[in-house]
C-alpha cells in the first residue's frame, strides 16, 4: 500500500515545493515517476501532501530537477525527515481525529508557540476541574470519552516540563480571567495554575486588560506553531465548533503574525499581567 498518511503541515509544504521545482525544472510528472520507480499518481500525492517523500526519493528528485543550492535542499530534507519521533499520544491514533492528530504533532514539533485565546484558558494550561468545566458546559460527552480527553489534555502539559521544551507565549483577555468557569474555587485553582506556570523560563503569559481601549480584530482564538530552520515553517490553527483549520499560506500567516503583534501591544507586559492574575485570585479566595 505504500506510505500514505495524512496530510500533515510538513508534507503539504514539502509537496508544494516539489511541485513548484518541478514544473521550474519542466519535468514532467510521468518523468518524475520514473525516477523514483513509482507511476503518475504517486508523484501527484506526494506534491499534494497525500503520501510520504522518503530521503532517497527526495535526493533522486532533486538531482532530477538540478536543485544545487545548498539552503533549499537543506529545508527539503528537514521537512521529510519527519516521523522519526515516536510522538507518546500515537498510542490514541486510533480514537483521535485528523485534526487533533495534527494539532499534537504541531505542537510537538513547534520551537516557538503563539496562542491567542478569547473565550477560555488555553488546554494546555489548565486544571483538572476548570478542563472538566469546560468540557461538560461544550458538547457533553458519555463519561468514559470525557475522562479520556481530561486525560490528554492533562498529558499535553508535560510539555512544559521536557528538557528543551518549546517557547509558549500567551495573551489572554481580563475577561477570560474573571469569567468563573466552574465556580470561584475552580476558577482561583486555575489562576494559581497560570501564577506557576509563568515562572518557567520558556512561558510568557500576558492579559489584554478590560481598560484597554484599543481594539483588536481577530475573528476569534488562534494559536501560531513555529518551525526552527532551516525549515521556515510557520502554522496558523483557527479553532471552530467541529475542528480547527490549519493555515500555512505566506499571506495569511503574515496576516496573523500581525494581529499577534498588535495583541501583544495592547496587553499588560508579562510582570503586570501575573500582579492582576494575583489580585483576581484573591478576590476569588475572598468571596
């Protein structure tokens, strides 16, 4: 059957740039084929995303399509080297979606994420009880599928603890952080949990507080995955009721890495955004 799988960010990426060196190169697809001892249709879901380039299948393409310099086939071969990482939730493939299949690998791979959210606290940032909130006030599901998704989300967050865990940066509304999901015990559990989490050095949380009168559009919550090079790989992940949508268009991206960057200056800087997180825990330790 070959090595088909799904269309992760990489393959798609890898898929666009051989196509787009081929047709350069006026290489036919059947030509293509030929080299790499496969037919047609393989060349067309390999350019796709739809089927996995193997290290040698890459060499011979590139020898094919006289690709020389040295940094593009460097980011080539990075992006097929994937899949060599034994990821720990493969052991769930079975009962996750595609969508949440590539979120975990984006997240697992990313050097850099940029999480924008407005509407709760991110996933891999909360408790127990605030997750289980969260989850049974969504689309209540049969216990047995609830505990199993606590249990991910749960899982997700040793990321933080790993020997060289990727930069997290967070921005989030005052609102998020008032909003008593929950109850106020939950919710002043779940700001200590951000207090903590912001004293590792790899984690920036910062709040857009509801004095701000600068308005950022959006359209909603998204998070940004970045790539190291020599891949120059930057992913866009805008979440919706059923799934999410993953965006890796130059243009796009840009657009969002903008907006980022105009969250970013209207919130509180890193130190005053824990110092209002403490004062709304103690408000709710009050009550």
């Amino acid at each position: 059957m070959g090595q088909q799988a799904q269309r992760t960010a990489r393959r798609r990426r890898l898929g666009a740039e051989l196509r787009a060196l081929r047709e350069a190169a006026k290489v036919p697809p059947e030509e293509a084929a030929r080299a790499i001892h496969g037919d047609r249709t393989k060349i067309s879901r390999q350019e796709t995303g739809r089927h996995r380039v193997t290290l040698l299948e890459l060499d011979v393409l590139l020898s094919l399509y006289k690709v020389k310099d040295k940094r593009t086939r460097e980011c080539l071969v990075a992006l097929a080297s994937e899949g060599h990482k034994k990821s720990w939730w493969r052991q769930h493939g079975d009962a996750l979606s595609a969508s949440f299949k590539e979120m975990l690998t984006l997240e697992t791979d990313a050097t850099s994420v940029y999480a924008f959210q407005s509407q709760v606290v991110p996933g891999r940032m909360q408790t127990r009880p605030y997750a289980t909130a969260v989850m049974t006030g969504s689309d209540p599901l049969p216990q047995e599928e609830l505990e199993f998704y606590i249990h991910l989300r749960m899982k997700r967050q040793e990321i933080f603890h790993q020997e060289n865990p990727p930069s997290y940066l967070c921005i989030l509304p005052e609102g998020i952080l008032r909003q008593q999901v929950g109850g106020p015990a939950v919710m002043a559990e779940q700001l200590r949990r951000l207090i903590s989490l912001s004293r590792l050095p790899k984690v920036t949380i910062q709040v857009i507080p509801l004095s701000q009168s600068v308005f950022t559009c959006t359209g909603g919550s998204f998070i940004i995955y970045s790539y190291p090079e020599p891949l120059g790989l930057d992913v866009v992940q805008v979440q919706y009721l059923d799934g999410a949508l993953y965006l890796e268009e130059d243009e796009t991206v840009a657009k969002y890495q903008r907006a980022w960057g105009r969250l970013r200056a209207a919130a509180l800087p890193a130190r005053q955004s824990i110092e209002l997180i403490e004062s709304i825990t103690c408000e709710l330790e009050s009550e």
